[in-house]
C-alpha cells in the first residue's frame, strides 16, 4: 500500500516541460512541497545550480534518503514535515509569501485520518478537503510571493468537479493561469486512472483580481506520445494539438466556473448560458443502496453481466405485482430492479435483477447506517434509467414499474408528453458530447445530468421525435438495427441545439420562469416551474 498516495516523477519528457514552464534564473528561491526521491530537484540543480531549494517531505525515510544524496549541498535545505499544516508555512503564508518558484508532484487522494480531516476542514474552510492535490495547490499559491511562478502535475478533475468549485474561483481570482497541458495518466509510471487524465498546470501568482480576471488562459490537450511533450515545450507542431485561449473571467462566470475545455464554443456557450436545463424540466436522481448487495439482490441468470458472486433467483420467488414502498410478507417477496448499464439503448430486455422486497429487508433499507432508502417516491414511476458509469456511448433506456439502484440516474420529466424527446436526446450525440464536456471523468451523476443544456422545440418537432422514438422501441423489441433511425435523431437533435444561441423561436416549450419569448403554442402544461 503506498501510504503517502506517492507517484514519483521519472519522465524526463515531464520533467523537461516543468522546468521550461518554471523560467529559473539565479539565485531564486525555490520550494518542493513533496520532494519524493528528489527528481525535480535534480533536474534543477542540473538547470540552475545556484538555485536556493527548500524541500519538503511527509515521509520520514525520503527525506533520510534525500538528506544522503544532498550531503554537503548548501543551497539544499530539507524538512521532514506536513506542507498542509507546517506551522512555518503559515507564517509565510500570512506574510503573503516568500518563494520565487514553486514545483511538485503532490500526492493524490491521501487517506486522512478522522482527526486530521477535522483539522484540514477548520484550516482550509470552504475548500474539499479529501483531495490532497488540491489542497496542496492552494497552499502553495499562499507561499508563492505575488508575481512568482508555480508548476504542478494534478488530476485534471480540479478543473470540473463540482466539489473543487471553490478551488477554481481561488485560482481564477488570485492568480494568472498560463499554461494547462492535458496528459493521459498512462504517461505517469505507476498511475493509470480510468476515471481522469493529468494534467500539468503552471500559474503566476497575481498582483491583482482584475489582472487575474483579464489574464488567458491557454489549454492544450490531445497528446498521444509521451514525447510529444517536447513539440510542447518547444512549440513546435502545435497544431496537431487541440490549443484553446479563454479569458479567466469568462471562465469564473461558467457554470460552477468549470473549464469546458473537452467541446467547442457552441457547446459551451449551450452549457454556461441555457435557457432551459433537463434539471428544469425533470427530476434527476439515484436510487437505493442496500448497504449489502450480495445479501439482498439476485439475479436472473449467470449469463448477467456483472453477476458474478450473485446468487439467481428461483422463479417462484417473484413479484411483478408489487408497485408498493411497504415490504411483502409472502415468499414470493423479490421484485424486479434497474440496475447498470444497458446492452440495449432505449428498451432493456426484460428484468436481469432482482431485489428482496420482504418486510425484514425494506426495514433493513430504511434503517441500517449503510443502506440508503433515497428517493423511494420515485421508485416504480415511469422514467428514464440512464448508468452512472460512462461507456463510449450512452444508453438510455425506459424504466417502468422496477426499483432501480444507486448506478442508475433516473430522469423523470415534470411533464409526461416530455419522456420520449428526453429518452431521444439522453440516447444523442450532442447529449454524449455536451455530458462528457460538463464532467468528462468516467462517470455520471444526477447533479451534472441536471445541468445539461436542452432545447424544447416547437409541436411538430416533438412529436415528430415522439414517432421515431416509438419506431426505435418497435425495432428493438424485434432485435432490428437501429442505427438509422438513430441518425435521423442525431440530425435532429443537431438542428435543434444549432438554434439555441439565438434564444428561443416562437412556439418552443419554455418553463415559464426562465422564458425571454413568446408562450409555447403546445398548450397548457402543469410544469411546475410557477
């Protein structure tokens, strides 16, 4: 187990671009907040000898080994300690800072004792505390003297989280972002995150919030290589790469002032200015956790992907019957659940799992501290079941009379004449692209599935859409290729969404509280948006 969440740096691709980023001259002060086996300060000594370094370490026996290696090296100053809560950092952080240069690779999702975590919460109020990369970027801002330069190797998902929403607005108001390079985590011995890529940020600390604010910001992303790092570095090639500019402040007035870096002006311009979103339209939500799976779910058949482990249920044991919260007190006390992901888009092909709905379990549900009995007004309504796990493509599908589990966001629209148009759009390319640019880690949630941008279009669209939805059910039912009409919907979705920053055309279905333009000629809706 690597107990400090440590990967050390052994590119020297990485290295290389860092130090370029870094810009020494002689005789700065430098800082490493997570010195490791000491690669960057190699790299620096290589580049800047005269260079003043202090480094840092939580794990006593790296800084053994580094006070070794550096013996007799005078500008080297090393310090077993907790950079997150060092007591001499936070005087030169109330100092407003003292180092010229700051460089690390700090380490990722530490595990902070209870006690530690309570400390962190009180010292970094406001701020998400069980990232330690996180935390570590903002205390280094806070030692970083006003016009200093900083260069980490993080997670990317700082940069779209809602849980870093704070983080972002730090960085954006108090310092100058010039450079964020998108890496695939494969480039990092040793890690190899499937939920994100890393990325490589270097910053200025900022004289001003309104030089921040009017500072640009370039992104680059779409390396391949590890040694495409160098074209990088030394500008070459760049257009094999995707490179965007975007003023910080636009950035901070962006929803939950993420980085939408994955998709095109379009698409965030649909994103940070909607007039309409599916949360405005339709409840978005997760659904039950029994705190035990094995113990309280079946399924139908070994041939159930994911079933492993999990035993079937017998036949006789079966409820279809059951629409109700309360528990069944017969045998026959298993109904059907809505659970992962799909092979199908649209229609699911019957039940695969089941769920114990006896009076002992639903008690269990409802009381035991690791069960979750969330949502349950929802449980049995018509809707739609869409997999919190990403795949290459989305698959959502129709939920009806089931349970469905906490791998499911269920999407249930205010107004029913809506459940086909969202099944159609969910099951898009442009709800794919706009879903992976809101939160592009590998998997979804109700809170970003309540954020996407979408278009209500006039009648005729709609049922339009309705139809071929309907057609779609036909031809699954009949294990029929959809792929046609599913293209047709993709062009259709696309001539609606092209519309969008223009505002709303006369006769589109607009909640009331967010319309700039005519009612909608649909008719008296009950949307309860009033």
């Amino acid at each position: 187990m690597n107990l400090y969440c440590s990967y050390y740096t052994k590119s020297r691709y990485i290295t290389q671009y860092m130090l370029d980023r870094l810009s020494l001259a002689p005789g700065q002060l430098v800082f490493e907040p997570s010195a490791g086996d000491g690669v960057f300060i190699d790299e620096i000594l290589e580049k800047e000898p005269s260079v003043r370094i202090v480094a840092y370490d939580l794990n006593p026996e790296a800084i053994g080994i580094l006070g070794k290696k550096y013996r007799g090296v005078e500008n080297i100053k090393l310090r077993q300690a907790d950079t997150l809560l060092d007591s001499t950092l936070d005087q030169l952080a109330r100092k407003g800072g003292v180092f010229d240069r700051i460089i690390g690779n700090p380490p990722n999702g530490a595990w902070q004792d209870y006690d530690k975590r309570k400390v962190l919460k009180e010292k970094y109020q406001g701020f998400y505390v069980k990232e330690t990369y996180a935390l570590f970027l903002l205390r280094c801002v806070s030692v970083l003297k006003k016009g200093g330069i900083l260069t980490f190797i993080v997670p990317d998902t700082f940069l779209f989280l809602h849980r870093h929403t704070s983080l972002r607005r730090f960085l954006l108001q108090n310092t100058e972002l010039q450079e964020i390079l998108i890496i695939p985590s494969k480039f990092f011995p040793g890690v190899s995150f499937g939920y994100s890529n890393l990325c490589i940020i270097t910053l200025k600390k900022s004289e001003s919030v309104d030089t921040a604010l009017n500072n640009e910001v370039t992104t680059i992303e779409g390396l391949i290589e590890e040694s495409q790092m160098d074209d990088i570095r030394l500008r070459n090639n760049l257009g094999d790469f995707s490179v965007e500019t975007i003023k910080q402040n636009e950035i901070l007035k962006s929803a939950s002032s993420a980085f939408l870096i994955k998709s095109d002006a379009r698409i965030r311009n649909l994103i940070n200015h909607p007039t309409c979103t599916v949360g405005d339209i339709a409840y978005c939500v997760t659904g039950i956790y029994t705190g035990d799976n094995r113990r309280f779910i079946r399924v139908s058949s070994k041939t159930v992907r994911g079933s492993k482990d999990y035993d079937v249920v017998p036949a006789d044991r079966i409820n279809y019957e059951h629409r109700s919260l309360e528990g069944i007190s017969g045998h026959n006390c298993f109904i059907p659940l809505t659970k992962g992901t799909s092979e199908n888009k649209y229609l699911r092909e019957g039940f695969s799992w089941y769920i114990d709905w006896s009076v002992a379990a639903v008690e269990h549900y409802k009381t035991d501290p690791k069960a979750r009995f969330q949502n349950p007004q929802f449980y049995f309504q018509r809707g739609i079941a869409l997999p919190m796990v990403k795949s290459r493509r989305i698959s959502a599908t129709l939920m009806d009379n089931s349970v469905f589990d906490q791998s499911i966001v269920g999407v249930f629209p205010k107004d029913e004449r809506l459940l086909h148009y969202l099944l159609g759009f969910l099951n898009s390319q442009i709800a794919r692209t706009i879903l992976l640019t809101i939160n592009p880690t590998a998997n979804n949630s109700a809170n970003y599935v309540k954020k996407m941008p979408i278009v209500i279009p006039p009648i005729d669209v709609l049922e339009e859409v309705d139809e071929l939805v309907k057609d779609i059910f036909e031809r699954v039912r009949k294990k029929q290729s959809i792929d046609a009409i599913q293209t047709e919907l993709d062009g259709i979705f696309e001539d609606i969404f092209e519309q969008e920053p223009m505002g709303p055309a006369k006769g589109l279905l607009i909640p009331r509280r967010m319309s700039k333009g005519p009612e909608s000629t649909l008719g008296p809706l009950p949307l309860p948006f009033h």
